[in-house]
C-alpha cells in the first residue's frame, strides 16, 4: 500500500482564546503521564453524504478550528512541567491518498500498515522538554471513496475518555448538531489534585513500564472475543467453582489474557522466579461518580496494581478475576478523598503499600492493560453514519511491550495487545487461548 501526502497545514482556534484562559494548569494525573501520543483510527464508508473528499476535507478544517475553540488547550503547546500556553498554535492537519480500497485493506485488517493512516509515529516516548502539538489528524481517502481518520493526541492532557468529547464535539459542528456539544471542565482535575513534582513519589508506577521489561522488538494483535466466547469463559470460571459472584466482561476476559500472556511469556523467560505485576488503568470519572463530573477534561486515571506469582498451566482464571476484584476495590471514593485532602499521599507509607513498593526491587515482568468500552468512540457520526471500524495501531516498532487495549464491539470485545514477537508467536499457537480469542477476523 501507497499513502501519498496531498497537504498538510495548521488548524487554528476559530476565536483567539481569552488571556484569562491562556494558561492551563496541569493535575497531578497528567504529570505523570508520559510525554507520548495515543492513536485512534475511525473508519467510514464511502455514502452520499459526503459529496467529495474536497467538500468533506474543508467541512472537517473548519469544524475543527470551532471546535479546538472550544477545547482550547488542544491548540496550545507545552509551557513547563504544570502548565500548558493556550497560544492557539493550533492542531496538524494532513490530507493523505491510499491505492487501496477501504474493503481490500478489512479483509482481513492488514495490521502492519495502520500506522500509515496516522500523523506520527504513535507510543513512542518522547523527552519531557520536547514541544509538542497537542493534537495530530490524518484524514484517508481510500480508492473506494472511504475515509479513514486517524488521530494522535498527546497524553499531557487527554486520556480516552477526553479525547472521546473532544472528537464527538468535532463531529456535532461538523454536521451541525448541537446535541454531542461538550461543555468541558477544564478546572475541575487541577483543583482537585494540583500539580506538583514527582520527585520522590514511592509507589514506584512512574517506572514500572520502563524498568521492569527486557527491551525487545515488540509487535501488535488483534483477537476478538465475541458473545458465544465470553459466555464460555464464565461457564469456565463456573466449572471452576466461581459461582458467589458475577464478575464483569472486562474481569473475566482480561484475566484469561493475562494468564495466557504470562504463560507466553514463561515459555521463553529463563528466570520463571520473577513476579508478574499487572497494571489496570481505572477511569475516576466511572469509578467515583461525584465530585468527578463527565465533563472534566484530564488524565483521571488511577492504576491498580495486581501482583501474580507461580502462575502456571493449572492456575484459575477464576483465581486470577478474585485477586482482580479484591484490588479493584481498594479504587473507591475513600482513596480519592484522601489524595484530594492530603497532598503528600503520594509520599505517604499508605500509598507506597497500596502500589507494592517492594516489588520493583524483584525485577517483576509487568502488563498494562486498559479498557476503552463505553467511551462512546463507535458513536461518533460525522454524517456519514457510525464507524465501520475503530482501530489502534499496527507495525513492528512498538517500543512499549505488554500492554493491552480492551474495545467494546457489537460482536463482543476486540483486544489490541502488544508483546515481544517471540512471546505473541507462542500466544498465537495456543490453542486452549484460540479456543475463545478469534485471530483478527475480517471486518
């Protein structure tokens, strides 16, 4: 596949943004965020409404500028380690060809050139003192007349749940709906958790995805499970004895990834004694409820540390959702108070012991995983109807490993997982994980 750059140029807030609001004050979530781009691909059929890639283009430039009014800092640039200037340097915008059609490139979805349909180079780790536009878009045309949009949006300030007002905003202008409209709170996360310097922060999390993994070519799957799989793996933790509670779709099957993985992972590691910490990435908003509101913009992630040891072929899933659940809870509302009304939690004895402090110090192997069900992403209608597909990021080049995106689908949930390719290799060929994972089934 060709992708040919036709333009690319700068998109501008559509109204200078106010001087009482040209700078915006960081959380504390978002300074710990890596200084890296997430992706987001929305595919869309070719339909009458579109009336030309020319006409779309122009229609989504200018409903973009309306809409980075609206969400300011993503026009502005980095100011220091707390702070964003709102100096409305505006978004990058590309215009890109592709000698394929939308059809030849889903049957099945060539994963290895997804990274073509994006602006940049996306997970990749960059210095914290790099400045960096907030916001890169790259919009498709496929030989078809489809279109693909792809997104990168720089952590500092967005997570999924931000970066999903921000796009179905885009939209609503677009097609002139004032229904998706967002109102967002940009004040609510910096009050509520001001920022302030890492430094000394004990829980060790800032460096559990970079000290805890041998640097490895690392690579990207898809596998879906669908309804029928899902409904099989808790008849599985039934069978096991797992009949006192009823866990969610998003415990079950990302604990049966994990045990996989893990025994992927054991296959070719030789030092089997090394813990397994896994990392679930909590959204406050859904977790707490009030004082978060839906409309605060912001990194509002909280990680839960799970710690796994002598994992093996006759472990339980079930075993494994229990341990899940069990830190899961200890994410409440109570925590978040005692951040938000102690501002040395995070130095604090109580804090280091909730994050497993001692485990860095043996060398633990670590996985990632975050769920983006729910976040609304296959809503989002230019008008042109909902999305054919929503899709991550493909290639080779992955330079974070281990680390897993759960998306909720209409035929169930679809698993982006990154690992070192001789482990992902292993997990391909395991039939007891290929009897409810379905291998990138065409879209």
């Amino acid at each position: 596949m060709e992708t040919s750059v036709i333009s690319r140029e700068t998109i501008k807030p559509s109204s200078p943004t106010p001087n009482e609001l040209k700078t915006h004050e960081l959380c504390l979530f978002d300074v710990f965020q890596l200084n890296t781009y997430f992706p987001l691909i929305l595919f869309y059929r070719k339909t009458n409404y579109m009336q030309g890639f020319s006409n779309v283009s122009t229609r989504l430039k200018i409903s973009l500028s309306k809409a980075l009014t609206i969400f300011y800092p993503l026009g502005g640039r980095r100011n220091n380690y707390f702070s964003i200037d709102c100096n409305d340097e505006g978004a990058i915008y590309i215009e890109a060809s592709l000698n394929i059609s939308m059809e030849e490139f889903l049957k099945p979805p060539k994963l290895e050139l997804l990274n073509q349909l994006l602006p940049c180079e996306p997970n990749k780790c960059h210095p914290r003192e790099e400045i960096l536009p907030q916001l890169l878009v790259q919009v498709n045309l496929f030989q078809c007349g489809g279109i693909a949009i792809g997104l990168c949006n720089l952590h500092t300030i967005l997570d999924a749940y931000s970066c999903s007002a921000f796009v179905k905003t885009w939209s609503s202008i677009y097609k002139g709906s004032k229904e998706e409209l967002a109102k967002p709170d940009f004040f609510f996360a910096s009050s509520f958790v001001p920022p302030r310097n890492t430094f000394g922060v004990r829980s060790g999390v800032l460096s559990i995805n970079q000290s805890s993994n041998v640097e490895e070519k690392c690579t990207t799957r898809r596998f879906l499970f669908d309804t029928k799989a899902i409904n099989g793996l808790k008849a599985m933790l039934e069978s096991e004895g797992m009949i006192n509670t009823t866990p969610t779709r998003y415990k079950v099957v990302s604990s049966f990834i994990c045990k996989h993985m893990i025994l992927a992972c054991m296959k070719e590691c030789c030092d089997s004694t090394r813990p397994m910490v896994v990392l679930h990435v909590m959204d406050m908003r859904k977790r707490i409820g009030e004082p978060f509101s839906k409309d605060s913009i912001g990194n509002l992630l909280w990680p839960a540390l799970v710690v796994l040891e002598n994992i093996n072929e006759d472990t339980n899933v079930g075993d494994m959702v229990r341990i899940l659940e069990e830190e899961l809870g200890k994410v409440n509302k109570e925590l978040f108070l005692k951040v938000k009304n102690d501002p040395s939690f995070f130095w604090s004895d109580e804090c280091a012991k909730l994050m497993h402090e001692g485990i860095m110090n043996k060398h633990p192997i670590s996985y990632v995983f975050t769920s983006w069900a729910n976040m609304g992403f296959d809503d989002i209608d230019f008008g042109w109807g909902k999305p054919l597909w929503l899709a991550q990021r493909g290639g080779t080049q992955e330079t974070i490993p281990n680390t897993v995106v759960l998306m909720e689908t209409k035929e169930g949930i679809e698993v982006w997982l990154t690992m070192p390719e001789k482990h992902i290799v292993i997990l391909e060929h395991d039939m007891d994980f290929l009897k409810f994972a379905c291998l990138n089934p065409s879209i």
